[in-house]
C-alpha cells in the first residue's frame, strides 16, 4: 500500500506513514488539496514554517494508462494567498507512484540559510547538502544532478527566482530529455520551495517493481480502447501534436478574443508570425522536436523542442499561453525572442503566464515601449539577479502594477489572467473569477464550447449557459487533476460519452473498486468544496470573485463587456 | 464581391488556389454562403470543423456578403 513520505526541513528528518482511511482513495488533487485544508492553518503567511509543500501523483499515475503522469502540487499561494494546485508533466510524478510514495510533503522551515537537496531512491531518503549549488539556473540544475545521480532521474528543482521567494517563482522539472521545460509555474510555488530551504528533489525509481494492479487484464483492455480514443480525436491525435498548443493563436485572434496590448482589443495584427502554423513551419525547416510528450506515455505529444535561425537549442514546452503573454499581449511579434523569454523564465524559475503578463504591464506603466523585445528580454534578465526591479518583476503583475502606479492590472485574487479575453470567451471569465485558484484557464476551460466546438457550443459573447457550463468543467477539471491525467484529454472525452467510463474502469482495475461515473463527479466536487473552504477560512469573500475594472472597458472587434453579477458568479459555486 | 478567407492549420494547403490572392482575398459573384467559397477553392467541407465570420461561429449555408472576413479552421484545441 502507498504511504505518505513526510520531510521536516528544519530538523532534517523523515518519515513514513500509512494514509489516514480519509486520504487512502484520494490522489493527486484531491489528496493535496484535502491536506492542505487539514493540515495548514489558512491564516497563515505562506512563506512561514505553517504552509506545507506536497506533491501527489494522480491516481492513475504509474500505471501503463496513457497520459496519466502528471503531478500535483499543493501549499497556500504565496501570490493569491488561497489555496493551489499546481499541474505539471515531468518524470517525478510516475516514479514517485512506482515507489509506493502517494503523497511527499515538505514541512517547517530551516532557521538557518542552508540549503538542501532531496533524494528519494527505492530503499533511501537522504536530504543533502545543496549550498553549492545556489544560484544554479534550473537547466543546469537538472544537468549538474542526472551527472550526479544519473540521467532520467526525477528532478524538480528552483531557479534563483525561487531561492529569493518571488511571488512568481515556479517549480521546474526535467522532462524526458533533461531540459526544464515542464512547469508547476502558477501561484508562486517555487517561493515556498525557497522558504523551506529546498533547491531541488531527485526521485530514482531504480529497481522499483512495477505498480501491482487489481485486475491487469481488464486495466489493459481500457486503457487500450483508451488510447485509441485519444489518438482518433481529431484534437488530440492530429491538430496538438502538429502545432502544438500555440495552434490556438489564429482561432483565438480570428474569434476576436486574443487579448492584444494589455486586453485592449481581441485583434493582434501579427498573430500569424507567432502562430503554431510559423512555430511548426520554423522547427521542420531549422532542426528541434515537432512533437513529443512531457512524461512516458503519452500519446498525445503536444510538447516540442524549438531551435534559433542557426540551429541552436532555444527552449523546450513552447505553449500557446507564453506566446500570447509575451507575444500579443506585449505587442510583440518576434516568435524566437519570446522563445528566448520562455527559456528564461524556465532557467531562473518563474511562471510564464504571470511574467509574461507582468512586462506587459511594465509597458503599461511606461518602463519600457510597447513590442521592444530586446527591452523586454534585458528586463527579464534583471529577475533573480537581486537587482530590485528584478524583483519586482517576478513578484508578479500586481506587484509590478502597483509598483508603477498602474491601474489596469488583469489579474484575479492577484494571479494574472491568461490568454483569452474575459468579454469575448465568457465561460472561461467565470472560470477566472470563481475558481479557488485565481485567474486560471485550466481549472475550467470554456473556451471548448465557446470557441472550439469541443463538447458542444455555446454562445461566447452572451451571458447565458456560461456559468453553467464554466461550473461543470471546474467539476470535471478537478477530476481530472485527480487521476493524474493530462487535462488535454477531456477534448475526447467531452465529444465522447465512453471516455469518462474508461477513465472509471482503470481506476477499478488498478484499485479494485466499483466506482461509477456519478462517484467521478462527486469526487471533482468535493476537492472543490475543500478548495473554497479553505479559501473561505483565510479570508476571500465574493469581492474576490470579481474580475478587475478594466474588464468593464468595450472590448473591440465584438465590443462586449464583462458584465456578470456577484450573485450570477456565486452560482459557479453553489453545490 | 471581395471576401477576405484565412485557412488555418491544415487547411493552409488549400490557400495556393488560383481564386485566392496572396494577401487573403477571393472575388466571387454573390450571393454566396460560406460552403459554396469552400466548394470554389476545392476545400473538402468535411475537413472544415470551424468557421468564423467576422469573428462570430458561423454554419456552411451562412450567406457571405462584400468585405467579409472568413476564417476556415479544422478540428483543434490546445490551452
Ligand atoms: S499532451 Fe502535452 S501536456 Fe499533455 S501529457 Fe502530453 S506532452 Fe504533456
């Protein structure tokens, strides 16, 4: 049976126990948010020895089931001050399963300044000295330690970001090819990673028996129909692993809701040269990777390797979000600049969406011109030096804006929005002013009914169905974190009615229960009646559902406003 | 009449038709409904999932008028 690995950061010190019977069916999501609410006083400063830092793979995380490795992570944001999850792809996730580890939680916080690292193998536990390893950038961090302790071990690590607890910070981990391109990056996570004096956790799996499942030949007959399900949709068999996620530049800009010039107009004039079409066109003619997944085993390979005019590597994990935030966002138009972005970001350890969104605002308050990306990128430079604008920066978009006397800020409960406009994808703007995790697309992604067609359609622009329709997929999104599945997965499953048993028949497999599809809804919204619960106890009230201002400006081409009601908002919530 | 036609994604291969200028513009006598431009162009309407006119979902028989803006999508998704 998995067990729960506890880590006490002050006094060096670790331990295992058996899941309490409340946290043995849970996983991933479920089980970090479950804890955080259990264990974690809401009231307190996230930064201080009372937060806790877990990551938990998703349920199904370990098995042979296509696209289940992803990882959970868990703590109070230090940027919104409520709860968070964090979702991320990598190698950590898998091998933590196949070591029996359902949840490893960071806990207190080291009175000194010594920094450690944690190695996690079959039969040992070590934490390590890691001082001299301080400062190292988060790529050179995972090539210093597969030297170490071999290649394609398990590394989620910090960058500099993280060490000085920016609000920004993210945690980076390895993906199959040892660059640092798969992110935990929203909600400043990296920023408690830091205040517990943890650069880095290597997971090695080595000479770990395969995951035991309950009934192995059922579990391989879904799991079989289930990646034919995934491979035959459209979506996610041909249009992500050709273009990537940036495949969503034109539609968005041609549905008028790609937010240009700080959310100005839903237009960019240049979406075509930072497009998925240029991306995929520069990677076939230059060298680099058009597809490849960011954990074993997944089907679906949305994730590629992006090079320079001369051949050089440039990053890795280039997503639609990155580009739309330093790209349409800034006014900029440059796709390998913001591809030199991306990988700083990835290097020193902040969130793409929060930075790239917050140089945007930089260029509202005047620091530097609109679509400079030379500016931008010496800017960018600055975070994690301990120069102070640096650190502004990668406190993030409400910090910078307040710190340049800026009155339209995109952010909700602090966190900056992401790359579709409130006014024109209305369902995904429920999703960013209810979800308990700040503005957030993944947590209840609209834009399938409201853009794409996906799962049926529902009118943008209009108010009606949205809230429904935005609550549903907060439900099914939950889940989803919660079996460790890739959240790309729900565009077969939202067009498909068997995708949703065959997510329950692996679970019933691998576990040896007798769950229905009804108990997968239950369960999505029980992890978000603890996520709002905790947020209740620190302190959100319904002002802290609102969408900024800013949103109430007509939003050209459709010229829409945003222009829900708390009471309309509050029905998101209601279970 | 003049209609301005972007195809996307897979689509794009279609756009080397003779009909359709290099900057995007296709001259066709109206009336006209978003299905018969994709029947000039020979692009397979079963290959087209969305259609925007002027940025607004639109169907295969939706009438096209002068200075429209169209766009051709096939099935994707990302986020
Ligand atoms: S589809 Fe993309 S994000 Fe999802 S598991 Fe595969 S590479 Fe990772």
């Amino acid at each position: 049976m998995s067990r729960i690995l506890r880590i006490n950061t002050r006094e060096k010190r670790y331990s295992f126990e058996s899941p309490s019977p409340e946290l043995q069916a849970l996983g991933g999501r479920a089980l970090t948010s479950k804890m955080i609410l259990n264990e974690v006083p809401a009231t307190c400063h996230p930064l201080s020895q009372f937060n806790k830092l877990i990551f938990a793979p998703g349920l199904l995380s370990g098995t042979p089931a296509a696209n289940s490795g992803r990882l959970s992570i868990g703590a109070k944001s230090p940027l919104t001050g409520g709860i968070k999850e964090s979702n991320t792809g990598g190698l950590v996730s898998q091998k933590l399963a196949r070591l029996g580890i359902k949840a490893l939680v960071l806990e207190d916080k080291p009175i000194d300044d010594a920094y450690s690292i944690i190695v996690i193998k079959k039969d040992s536990v070590e934490i390590l000295p890691a001082d001299d390893y301080l400062g190292t950038t988060n790529g050179d961090m995972i090539a210093k330690l597969w030297e170490r302790f071999g290649k394609r071990v398990g590394v989620a690590s910090i960058g500099p970001a993280g060490e000085q607890r920016l609000t920004g910070a993210s945690i980076q981990f390895a993906d199959p090819k040892g660059h640092p391109g798969r992110a935990a990056g929203r909600g400043g996570l990296g920023a408690v990673m830091g205040s517990k004096k943890i650069k880095a956790i290597v997971v090695d799996d080595g000479g770990a028996d395969k995951l035991t499942l309950h009934d192995p030949d059922a579990f391989k007959a879904a799991n079989q129909k289930w990646a034919d399900l995934l491979r035959n949709h459209p979506v996610s068999g041909q249009g992500l692993p050709a273009y990537g996620t940036a495949v969503l530049v034109n539609v968005i800009n041609e549905a008028g809701a790609l937010p240009t010039q700080n959310f100005r107009s839903g237009r960019f004039e240049f979406a075509g040269d930072i497009s998925g079409e240029t991306l995929a066109a520069n990677i076939e003619q230059r060298g680099g990777i058009v597809s490849e997944g960011c954990h074993p085993g997944c089907v679906i390979r949305c994730s590629q390797v992006y090079h320079d005019k001369d051949n050089n590597y440039l990053t890795s994990g280039f997503e639609y979000e990155t580009i739309w935030a330093f790209g349409a966002h800034c006014m900029i138009k440059d796709l390998d600049d913001i591809a030199r972005m991306d990988r700083l970001c990835d290097d020193v350890g902040v969130d793409t969406i929060e930075t790239g969104v917050t140089i945007g605002v930089a260029m509202e308050g005047g620091l530097i011109p609109w679509g400079d990306s030379k500016a931008a990128i010496e800017l960018l430079k600055k975070v994690g030096t301990g120069d102070p604008m640096g650190k502004i920066i990668g406190n993030g978009a409400a910090f910078t804006g307040q710190a340049l006397g800026v009155d339209r800020v995109p952010v909700v409960k602090k966190q900056a929005l992401p790359a579709y406009d409130p006014r024109a994808v209305k369902a995904v703007g429920v999703t960013y002013a209810t979800t308990p995790m700040g503005a957030d697309h993944t947590a209840g992604y609209g834009v399938c009914q409201n853009i794409l067609n996906v799962g049926g359609t529902i009118d943008p622009l209009k108010k009606e169905h949205n809230v429904e329709i935005s609550k549903d997929l907060q439900i099914a999104t939950a889940a989803i974190d919660a079996a460790g599945l890739c959240l790309f997965v729900a565009f077969p499953v939202l067009d498909h009615a068997e995708g949703l048993q065959l997510i329950v028949d692996m679970l019933n497999a691998q576990y040896g229960l007798s769950l229905g599809a009804s108990d997968v809804v239950q369960l999505g919204i029980s992890i978000l009646k603890d996520e709002h619960e905790f947020n209740r106890l620190a302190g959100f009230t319904a002002k802290d559902d609102r969408l900024p201002d800013m949103f109430k400006e007509v939003f050209p081409p459709h010229n829409t406003t945003w222009d829900f009601t708390d009471d309309e908002l509050m029905k998101a919530k209601t279970f | 009449m003049r209609v301005e036609l972007k195809v996307f994604a897979s689509l794009a291969k279609y756009a080397a038709h003779p009909l359709l200028s290099a900057d995007g513009v296709v001259e066709l006598p109206s009336p006209v409904s978003v299905g018969q431009i994709a029947d000039a162009l020979n692009i397979p309407r079963k290959e087209i999932k969305l259609i925007f006119l002027n940025g607004i979902h639109a169907q295969i028989d939706t009438a096209v008028k002068d200075g429209d803006r169209v766009g051709f999508f096939p099935p994707i998704g990302g986020g």
